[in-house]
C-alpha cells in the first residue's frame, strides 16, 4: 500500500513539475523548434574517425552512430567503433533545457569510468552546434573539451573535438559522418 501511494504521489509530482517548466498547464509540454536540429541526426550514421594522439599524421578508423528520439525531446546516440585501436562504444543524450535556455547532454563510453555532462548552443547561420565538458585528459586530471559539428548542405556533418593541454585547445578527433543507405 506505501508503494502505491509514493508512486502516485511521484506521478502528481512530474506532472506539476511538467506543467511549471512547460508553461502549460494541464498538459504535457511539446517539444519546441530547438529540437529540430537534434531530430535531424535520427537514422543510422556511417563515420569515419581521425584520432590523433601526438603530432603527426592521425589514425584512421570507421564506426556507426544509431540515433533516435526519446519522446521527441531526447536524442539518444548509440555509438560503436574503433578508436586507438580499441573497441569502442557510447552512448549520448541529447536535448534542450528550456529553464536553462541551452542545450544539455550526457555522454558515457566504455574507455572511461566517468560520464561527460555537456552544454552547447547552436549557431544556425553556420549550422553549427558546439557542446563543452569536462572530461578526464590524457594526465586523468580534468580537462576542457569542446565538441563542434557542422552540418553541411548535402547532409553530412563533421564533429571535432577538442580538449585543451596547459593553455592550449588540441584536436582529438575528427568524425565524418555519411547516412548509412537503408536497408529494405
């Protein structure tokens, strides 16, 4: 009988809560134009990966994001590959805080026992998102990392990621990304 009524209780709760942040009352929100870049990375994604570890020439690899809405609010990026040489997966979340007025995101991955937590904003005139978190860099300690993908006419996008050393920002990555053809 307690459960019950601390589930209902909890369910009164998100409800008031949804309507107090959504500014609708009485109902559930809906997601609003910001989302819409976000929804543009749903579908399978073929991606060839640039990883540099030091100067020089990068290692090249491939991988393959999956990606979906989670009630039309929440990106949800699978992602699985190769990098350094290693096998790699992670998983992201992605969306738009309206309190916030900013868009948040998660980002975990099997290289790593910490999770990224990530903020960003979207520059439509260059069709571009830029996320930043901190993360582990390569002396454990954290560090600043700055996502950026552009999003081309012809459907592609292109991630860098960078993450500052000392005072300087240093690429890491650079993902190239191409729909994967559909398989019917």
């Amino acid at each position: 009988m307690k459960y019950a009524y601390l589930m209902t209780t909890l369910a009164a709760l998100t409800l008031c809560n949804i309507s107090t942040v959504s500014g609708q009352e009485g109902g559930l929100p809906k997601p609003g134009p910001e989302i819409d870049v976000l929804k543009s990375d749903v579908g399978t994604w073929e991606v060839e990966i640039k990883t540099w570890t030091g100067p020089g020439e990068p290692m090249e690899t491939k991988g393959r994001e999956t990606n979906r809405m989670l009630g039309g609010f929440w990106l949800v990026s699978d992602f699985q590959g190769n990098m350094m040489g290693l096998d790699f997966k992670g998983l992201g979340t992605y969306s738009y805080d309206i309190r916030k007025k900013q868009y948040v995101g998660t980002w975990i991955d099997s290289l790593s026992p910490n999770q990224m937590d990530l903020t960003g904003r979207y520059d439509k005139d260059k069709q571009t998102m830029t996320f930043e978190g901190m993360a582990a860099g390569p002396d454990g300690n954290l560090a600043k990392h700055v996502l950026t993908t552009q999003f081309k006419n012809d459907g592609t996008r292109v991630m860098v990621m960078r993450m500052q050393v000392g005072d300087a920002m240093i690429k890491v990555f650079e993902m190239n990304y191409k729909k994967a053809k559909s398989e019917d």
